[in-house]
C-alpha cells in the first residue's frame, strides 16, 4: 500500500508531466529554445530532484525530450514524438485544431478496425460478443436521450478492438478513445447530426455476432470511410485510394 507521500509524488509527477507535455506541443518550449534548468522547475513546482526527474524520465519516454551530454535537456522536434502515446496525441488534438491530424488517425483506424471487426467475428468470446451488444444498446439509448452519444459511440469501437483479441489492436483502445472524443464531434458536425447512427454501428455488430467476418470487415469498412470521406472533404482534401 502506498504512503500519503508516494502518492502525492506520484501525483505532482502526473501534474508536471501534464503541464511541460502540453507546453510542449504548443510550442511553448521548442527545439530552438532552452528547456528550463532542473533546479528552476524544481522551484517551479516546488518539487524533489527524483520526482522532477521522472516526469522528465517519462516526458522523454514520450518523444518529447532528449538528454545530450553538455547540452543538458532538449525539446524534440515534432517528428521525434510519439504519436501511438494517448497523451501526445491528446496534446496535439488540443493546441489548435488540425483537420490533418484526423485525416491522419482516421486512416489508421481504415488499416485496424476492419480487421479488428473481422476477427472479432472468428473468435470473439460470450463476454466479448454481448460487450459489443451492450455498445449497441447504449448507442441506441442515446438516440433516445437516456444516454451520451459519445460516450456510447467509443465503448462500440473500443468493444470491437478487445474482441479482436489481437494483443496489438487491443493496445490500439486507449489511443481510439483519445481520439475519437475530438473526430467524432467533428464528423457528426459536418453531417449535420448531434449523434453517430446506432443502425449504421448495429450493422457492423450484427455481422460480427452471426460470425461473419468477411462482411463484419466491409461493414466497419465503410462505416470509417464515410468518416474519412466526410473529413477529406471538409479539409479540401481529393478522395484517397479504397482500402
């Protein structure tokens, strides 16, 4: 069991961490700045050398920084981040608004979740497949307003990634709901609807659930396209090549 202080170390470690990430991605620090001295955001924080050293430890695991001898600590350029980090990318998603930044994640998503929804056909297990089902439920619910929309939509994808049972798609769910909180409001927007459609998702979860993996993927398929089309649109973008 943790003691008071392990956890408020632990703690102010999350809060520097958040803070140095985020000024980060928003270029409040850049490669062509300097990166404050320890002993300053030790003051800053009003924070021990260990403490402040993990969240830079941590900062560094990321991408974000680089320790160089006689340089000290360095800002990395925005190719050197780790973008599969959900809280990178959730940085980035929060500075200003990049619709290429979503086009981007979007054809990720074209290149996992029909094959997430494929196999999750072939081997979902009982808990897995009545998950999805309770996805769809909650979906459905919200249309009705006994629900969030959001909320609901995520638990569907991130409910077809675990039932995948794919160790790597499944480490792909936290990356999903980071995400989506930022492209599902825009492409619903663009629709012109509040809400993503529980039938067009209950067409996707009924294929997985007759165990069909072939049209479970094309479902998912262009479900995620219409999402990218939407986006590609909206950024003046020429439709892109068909999975």
């Amino acid at each position: 069991m943790e003691t008071p202080a392990e956890t408020g170390g632990k703690n102010l470690t999350r809060r520097i961490v958040e803070d140095l990430g985020r000024a980060i991605v928003v270029q409040h620090y850049t490669p062509d700045t300097p990166f404050p001295f320890e002993a300053d955001l030790c003051r800053q924080y009003n924070a021990s050398r260990s403490v402040l050293r993990e969240a830079v430890k941590m900062l560094t695991a990321k991408g974000l920084l680089v320790a160089k001898q006689r340089s000290g600590t360095l800002v990395q350029p925005e190719h050197e981040w780790n973008l599969l980090d959900p809280d990178v990318l959730r940085w980035m998603l929060e500075r200003e608004f990049s619709i290429d930044l979503l086009i981007d994640f979007t054809e990720i998503r074209m290149s996992i979740e029909p094959r997430a929804a494929a196999l999750a056909a072939h081997s979902a297990t009982g808990p897995q497949r009545q998950a999805i089902v309770a996805a769809m439920d909650r979906m459905f619910a919200a249309e009705r307003g006994e629900d969030d929309p959001l909320a609901s939509d995520i638990a569907f994808h991130v409910a077809v990634l675990q039932a995948s049972n794919n160790r790597f798609m499944r480490q792909f769910t936290d990356l999903t709901d980071t995400t989506l909180r930022f492209s599902i409001r825009r492409t619903n927007e663009y629709k012109g609807v509040s809400r993503a459609s529980a039938r067009d998702h209950k067409r996707v979860a009924d294929a997985i659930i007759e165990g069909d993996p072939t049209l479970a993927a094309k479902r998912m398929r262009d479900l995620i396209q219409g999402a990218l089309d939407l986006l590609l649109t909206a950024g003046g973008h020429p439709k892109r090549p068909e999975h």
